[in-house]
C-alpha cells in the first residue's frame, strides 16, 4: 500500500472519482490510533467499535468542510474524543447511573475483559486512570500513552499549553498517589 | 518529546508500570474495520436518498396547512368587522342620540332614501308603472327635465 501524506490524501477526497479509495486509505492509516484512543476512555471492545465506526463516519460527513486549518489527525482526535465522552455521558442518562458507578462499571470490565491483558500493576495504573476527572483521564492519556505534543493536545480539546501541563502534572501525583495505595 | 514537566524519575511506581498497552482486539479487526466503515458510510448514504421524497411531502402537507390557516383568518375576518358594527350600533341606541332626533327628519331621509333605490334598481318600464301609478304631473316632469 502507498503511502500518502494527508495532504496528498485530502487532495483524493476532494476528487469524486478518488473519494472512496481516499477515505478507504485514510481509516486505514488511523484506525489504530483512534482505536486505542477510544478504548481507553469506554474500556470495552464493543463500545469502542461502535464510537470508532462513528468517529469516521462523522469524519466522512465533515470532511468535505475541512479546511486544512487543523492538521487532520487532530481534527479526528477531537471527533473521536467527543464522541467517546459523549457515549459516556449518554450511557449515564440512559440509565441514571451517577460517574461513580460508570468508573466502578469501566473498573470491573477492566478486570474481567478477556481483550485486555494486565498485570497487577498494570492493572493498577489503570484504575487509577480511571479515577481521574473524565478530561484529565483524557489529557493522561495522550500524553503518557499517545506521547502527543502538548500543542497537538490544546488543538484537540482547545484547551491552553499551559493548562495541559499543570493538568498532566496533578494527573501523575494522583497516579502515582493511587497505586502507592496512599 | 517534551519530557521537562513530565520527568517519571519522580514517579516510581508510573515508572514501573511502564507504557505497555493492555488493550487487544479480536483477530483481524483492523483489516475489516475499513470495510465496515465504508458499508455503514453507503447504507446511511442510501437512507439519506429516501428521506428527499418525504421531505417533499411533508413540504406539502405544510404548505396546504398554511394555506387552510390563512383562508380560517380571512373568513373569521368578516365577523370581527359585523361585530364592530354592531357594537357602534348598540351603543348609538343605548347612548339615547337616537330620542334626540327629530322624528320626521328620519322618515322624510329614509322615505327619499328608499324612492331613490327604486330609481337605482328598476328598468324603464318599472319606472313608468311608477310615474303612472303616483299620477304624476307630466308638466311637473318637463320642467323637472
């Protein structure tokens, strides 16, 4: 397969001809990235399938209006994090669960979940994740996970560098915090 | 990277716990995902084709609606009006103008109102049953002419 910058993929998209084979090539070389972005706010493989199909699907509906202003794996980042809280917020009203019982609920798929595959610190790291503020939870993973730039980060959440810092800082504390079981 | 504000040297146990992902997927399915996308993409195209004609219909169906409200305005129109009239009559007779009047200056203005409608309305021959019957001066006629 090709490999295309996502300039040179756009430029495809915008050709009615190309446009299928374009998107087609662009799901492939994000789907992964997204994928695990997505999973590791809704922990749970069929959740995250269903947000990441939906992500794309609104990346194809937008896409036309895509102005090259941001770049394009940020613009998906943003798609795909709103669609994951979202997905949070309505499997809350749906079932007027309170954020503490859907973390518990994310806490116990993650020790039952034959996709997911942890040691016991591991397993900890993960919980105490999902202890966090669900935009903090975000912001963590990112960053320690995606090791994304914290300016690629505020063009995602539009959210200033220097928040994101100050934000990923109190993060580690209660990270580290979790685990040392203080 | 940026790692000034992020040292893990001061966070042993994040350290220890390292950056390995404990998320899999079932086999393959990052080869189907495309695929899936694409026929999600297309079948939500194809329903997006049926809702035109039922747009259009509901475009009528709202059109006729607005229409039949407009037509119910207009007609209610009339009445609000009689009403008006009605009320200024009442309160013409209730307000006592009406006792106030000479009497004979009505019948004389009524009497001369309604020969002057049957002058309006009625062909020639009527008109001529009617100078015969009141026996009316043909000199009287002439020097009216």
């Amino acid at each position: 397969m090709a490999i295309y910058d996502d300039h040179e993929l756009l430029a495809f998209f915008r050709e009615e001809s190309s446009r299928n084979h374009a998107f087609n090539l662009i799901v492939r070389k994000y789907q992964q990235k997204i994928y695990y972005h997505v999973r590791r706010i809704v922990i749970d493989h069929d959740d995250a399938n269903d947000v990441v199909q939906n992500t794309f699907i609104k990346a194809w509906q937008g896409l036309d209006n895509f102005r090259e202003e941001a770049r394009l794996f940020t613009w998906l980042y943003r798609i795909a994090t709103n669609e994951s809280l979202n997905f949070l917020k309505k499997k809350r009203t749906a079932f007027f669960i309170p954020l503490v019982n859907v973390e518990k609920q994310l806490s116990e798929t993650l020790e039952s979940d034959p996709l997911i595959s942890a040691d016991q610190l591991q397993l900890k790291l993960q919980q105490a994740i999902l202890s966090l503020p669900e935009r903090q939870r975000v912001v963590f993973n990112m960053r320690y996970y995606d090791e994304m730039k914290y300016e690629d980060i505020s063009e995602v959440l539009g959210v200033t560098v220097g928040a994101l810092k100050a934000s990923y800082h109190h993060a580690m504390k209660k990270v580290e915090k979790f685990i040392t079981g203080d | 990277m940026e790692t000034d504000n992020d040292n893990l040297n001061d966070f042993p146990q994040l350290r220890a716990a390292g950056k390995k992902n404990p998320f899999s997927t079932p086999e393959s399915y990052f080869d189907e995902l495309p695929s899936v996308v694409a026929t999600r993409i297309h079948s939500n195209k194809h329903h997006r084709i049926n809702w035109i004609p039922r747009l259009a219909v509901i475009a009528g169906v709202l059109a006729g609606a607005v229409i039949l409200v407009n037509w119910y305005i207009t007609r209610e129109a009339v009445p609000t009006t009689q009403t008006a009239y009605e009320i200024t009559s009442e309160h013409i007779t209730e307000s006592g103008y009406l006792f106030e009047m000479d009497e004979h200056l009505l019948v004389e203005a009524l009497s001369i109102e309604s020969i002057e409608n049957e002058f309006i309305t009625n062909e020639s021959e009527e008109l001529q049953d009617f100078l015969i019957d009141n026996t009316t001066d043909i000199n009287l006629i002439i020097n009216e002419l």
